[in-house]
C-alpha cells in the first residue's frame, strides 16, 4: 500500500550491522555505512535504520515504502548447505543473519521495492535457495572494475548505460543462483555482478558492488538509489 505523497521522502529501511565499538559511543552499536544513508537521502528518501531482531520481521516491514539491504560480513555457509567453512568466512552473526534473510523474503512477499548490495544480493540469493563460493581464487576486495549490464534489466535502466565502473569488496560470489533468479550483470572474469528475479510482484534488483561508494560522482551508481526511492513513492 502506498502511503507516500510526493511531498514526503518515502520511508526507506536499511538493516542495521553490528559494531562492536564505535568512536564516542563508548559501547556496541547498531550502523550504517555513511555514503549509504547519503545517497538514499540523495535520492529523495528518507533513510531508517532497522534494529535486527528474530521476530515479527514482516508487520516491521509492512510501515515502509521499500528496503535496502547493505553490505556487511559473510553469512554463515550452513545457510546454503555448506558442509564445512573456509577459513576466510568472517564476520559470521548468526542473529544478523537471520534477520536479513527474513528481511529479504519478506521484502519480496510484500512486494515493497528492494535493492540488495553486496552481501544483500548474496543474502536474497541464500533466501531463495542458491549458493555461494565461499572465497573466489582471486577476489575482488579493493578494486574497481568493469561491469556489464544486461540490455534491457531493471538495473540497466537505473543505472542509464550498459556498462559501469564497479566499486568492489568482496571475497564470495554466487555459485547457483537461487530460484527465479536471472544474473543482470557480469564482471570480466565472469563473476555475477547483478542479480534481478523476474515477475516479481515488487521491483527488485541487486549488485554485487557498493554502488554508494562513488555514487556522489558517478550518476550511474546514484541511479541505483534514485530508482529505489522512485519505486518507494509510486509504491511498486
């Protein structure tokens, strides 16, 4: 349901992350990267954090126009069926990771506009039952790179061309896409780079980039988070 006028920012929900300490916090906190909110507010949304807890994730959600689902540590590979974990998996939270994948399904079951960044795309994909490589043999930490967008995609329209600098941080990528899922954009090296599930009932698209990292600069990057809060006021 729409509630959002034109004249309002559409009410936006980003998960929290967990931080163990913070400056001038003096304890564990609940964040956000800076650049994310930035940009979402960028765009004419109005940006809320999401405090992470194991119930009643869908009437949480049912209040806001749409939902961003950020980048953060790896899920905890028994999530997709993996019988052991490398040793590269880090920053495994079994409660975060239950609420974003919650988060995730029941984004897509309410139909609320979604996009998913970098662990996002891999928590939506884990959601819908696919897999992840768990460490790539070459990853793609402190790099930016080439994407290919396919013609036509959601992400192709918001992001205005068929070809992008990506931004990225990450050691894991999509082994099976999970049910539904079509891949929208590709690294050189073959690595899945986008992610979108057509027919679904809300829009929805993901990336395996931070899109927020440039997005002040590049308006490829900041049409992500246009697109999100356009759909968040139109209400699809």
């Amino acid at each position: 349901m729409n509630r959002t006028s034109r004249a309002t920012r559409p009410l936006i929900a980003i998960p929290a992350r967990f931080s163990a300490t913070t400056s001038a916090l003096r304890y564990a906190a609940e964040v956000n990267a800076r650049a994310l909110v930035e940009a979402v507010y960028r765009a004419g949304g109005e940006p809320a954090s999401m405090h992470p807890a194991e119930d009643g994730t869908e009437e949480r959600l049912a209040r806001f126009d749409g939902v961003l689902l950020p980048g953060g540590g790896d899920l905890a590979p028994h999530r997709y069926g993996a019988p052991d974990v490398h040793a590269d998996v880090y920053d495994v939270d079994d409660l975060q990771d239950t609420f974003d994948l919650d988060v995730a399904r029941a984004a897509l079951r309410l139909g609320l506009p979604l996009l998913a960044i970098c662990r996002g795309l891999q928590v939506v994909n884990v959601a819908l039952g696919g897999t992840l490589e768990q460490h790539m043999d070459t990853d793609h930490r402190h790099l930016v790179h080439p994407v290919t967008i396919r013609r036509g995609s959601l992400l192709e329209r918001a992001a205005g061309a068929e070809k992008a600098d990506a931004s990225c941080y990450h050691h894991q990528r999509v082994d099976r896409p999970g049910e539904g899922l079509t891949v929208t954009a590709r690294a050189a090296d073959g690595t899945p780079e986008g992610l979108e599930l057509p027919g679904t009932r809300g829009w929805f698209t993901a990336v395996q980039w931070h899109p927020e990292d440039t997005a002040h600069e590049d308006p490829a990057q900041q049409g992500l988070f246009d697109a999100l809060v356009r759909a968040a006021r139109e209400g699809h």
